[in-house]
C-alpha cells in the first residue's frame, strides 16, 4: 500500500491488527440485500416518467441538432476557405 512507511515483517504483522478480518457474503445474502434496498426505492409514476423520457428525448434532440449544425458550418467554412 502507498501508504506505510514501515516495509518488512513489521508491516505483515500489523496488518490484521485493530481490524476485524473481512469476509466475503454469500451470493444469497447479497440478493437479498439488494431486493431490501430496491424495497426503499421510491420508483416513478407513469406520468413523471414519460415527462422525464420526454424532456431527456427533446434534450438529446437539441444537442444533435447544435451539433450537426456546427458540424455543417464548418465544413462549409473550411471548404470555402480552401476549396
């Protein structure tokens, strides 16, 4: 680690030292962990989520149109400067 300053043996013993040893959880504990949070989860109405997909839709509309317009004016520029 970047962080110690003591190399060696006296780093390999501390290191389990103050912590407790992390264990890894069960693939069954771990879904059931994330049905519990998707629970607390407060999901969109219909409503609020065809306003979101629309304003995210209308969003995504005017960045391409800027884009390809710029996009257009340049090549135009660049061909008549050197075309």
């Amino acid at each position: 680690m970047a962080t110690e300053t003591r190399g060696g043996e006296a780093a390999a013993k501390d290191e389990g030292k103050g912590k407790g040893t992390r264990k890894r959880t069960s693939p069954a504990l771990f879904v059931r962990q994330v049905i519990a949070e998707l629970r607390k989860v407060i999901w969109p109405t219909r409503r609020e989520l065809i306003t979101y997909t629309s304003v995210s839709l209308v969003f995504v509309l005017v960045m391409v149109a800027l884009v390809a317009g710029l996009d257009w004016a340049l090549h135009k520029g660049v061909f008549w400067v050197f075309g």
